[in-house]
C-alpha cells in the first residue's frame, strides 16, 4: 500500500505521463493512470507491481472526462497530475475546425473540469499538477490552439494556486520546454534544449517537493530562453518562434 498517499495521472499511456506515473509509484503513491489505450495501460501496470490501477477513458470526450471526475471523487486522492493533452500543427485557418475544437476541449475542458472534481475533495497537503508549456508563455505560429490552450492552463493554475493557499492545497503549472516523446521527435530542435519526459518529472517532483509555484518551467535553460523571448519584441519573437 502507499505511504505517500493516491495519485492520479492523465495521459499515463506514454511520454511525460507514464514518467510521471512511474517515478510517483517508486516514491510510494498508489497511482491511478488514466489513458485511451488499455494495452499500454496495462503494461504500465506490469512494471509498476501489485496495488495500482488504470481507467481506460478518451478525455476528449464527455463520458471519459465523467469517469475520470465520478473516480476522483471517491478519492481520496493527495495529487493529480492534469496531463493528457494534445496539438494541432499547422495554419490555423487552413485547420479544419473540428480538430482545433477537440484540442481546445482536451487542453483546457478537461483540465478545468478534473480539477475542479480533485479540489472539491481535496485535503490540506494535496497538490494540484496541471501540464502546461513554455508555449503558453512564448506562443509559436503554426500552433495556434495549442499556445492558446497552456496559457490558459498557466494563468488558471496561478489563480488556484492563490486561491488554495488558505486550504493548504497546492497547484502548480509545470511548464515543459521540448521533450522528446512519441509525438514529439524533436529533431529539428537543438539536443541542448531537448529533455526526456524524466528529466521533466524529476524537476517537477522536486518543485512539488519544495511546495515550488505557481509556475515552474522545467529547467534553467528553458526558463532563460522563455524570459529572453518575452523580453523581446512581440513581433520579433513571433516570426522567430514561426521560423523554420
């Protein structure tokens, strides 16, 4: 059994995710991993051993967000890791809309509506881990809805991060640079700023650890490259950022 409480992660399946859920089961959480896909959530499970347990359930749509929520309300749950989440690539306008939308529900429905399923059970020393990006603050052309989303994920999380202080509750935006995942080869990015999803959940951890927030990015180097960016031009940072 746990010693460090329950703990659930979205979009457990691959990637950040499953570094997530594998680094909370070795600190001693019982984990609840929640993905689409049963054959990978399962070989999850193999690796994590005995007293953990998956859902299978498609966060883009209504009835898997109910599920998820109905789970979390059993609780009692110490942390949740608000990491499912998707992109759309390309020109906003040549997009069809219906991929935009499901982006956009995913990234931010989702996250809103498990959150507010967590909270409303959440005691004093839970914490609250919602994914964002250095997109969100730094957004880049050709990824329109997805920039838009982890900003909203960002400037939401720094709000519940304020407004749970009080119930000694704490919420972070974790905010990744590139990783290199399934979805994300990255090889078109230098292999200085590239980080595997354990080196992203290692530094979370120990911002976690800290009681570090509202926002952390996740390393000096992408901490560095997303203020000079900021610091920049609007217009300047936005035609670097669409370069190719």
């Amino acid at each position: 059994m746990s010693t460090a409480g329950m703990a659930l992660v979205t979009g457990a399946s691959a990637g950040i995710g499953r570094a997530f859920a594998t680094a909370l089961a070795a600190a001693g959480y019982t984990v609840t991993a929640v993905a689409r896909r049963e054959d990978r959530l399962a070989g999850l499970m193999a690796e994590l051993g005995p007293g953990h347990d998956y859902l299978v359930a498609d966060l883009s749509t209504p009835d898997g967000i109910s599920a998820t929520a109905e789970v979390l309300s059993r609780g009692p749950y110490s942390l949740l890791v608000n990491n499912a989440g998707a992109a759309v690539h390309g020109n906003f306008a040549s997009t069809p809309l219906d991929a935009s939308l499901a982006v956009l529900d995913l990234n931010c429905r989702t996250v809103v509506t498990l959150a507010h399923a967590f909270l409303a059970h959440a005691d004093s020393g839970a914490a609250l881990v919602n994914v964002s990006s250095t997109l969100g603050h730094t957004p880049k052309p050709g990824l329109s809805i997805y920039s838009a989303s982890k900003a909203f994920v960002t400037s939401f999380s720094e709000t519940l991060w304020h407004e749970q202080k009080p119930r000694g509750v704490h919420v972070m935006a974790l905010c990744p640079g590139v990783t290199a995942t399934e979805s994300q080869s990255a090889d078109d990015v230098p292999s200085w700023l590239v980080q595997t999803p354990a080196e992203v959940v290692t530094r979370a951890l120990a911002a976690l650890a800290d009681r570090r927030g509202p926002t952390v990015m996740s390393g000096r180097r992408n901490a560095l490259l997303t203020t000079v960016t900021r610091l920049l031009p609007r217009g300047t940072a936005l035609s670097l950022l669409g370069s190719e």
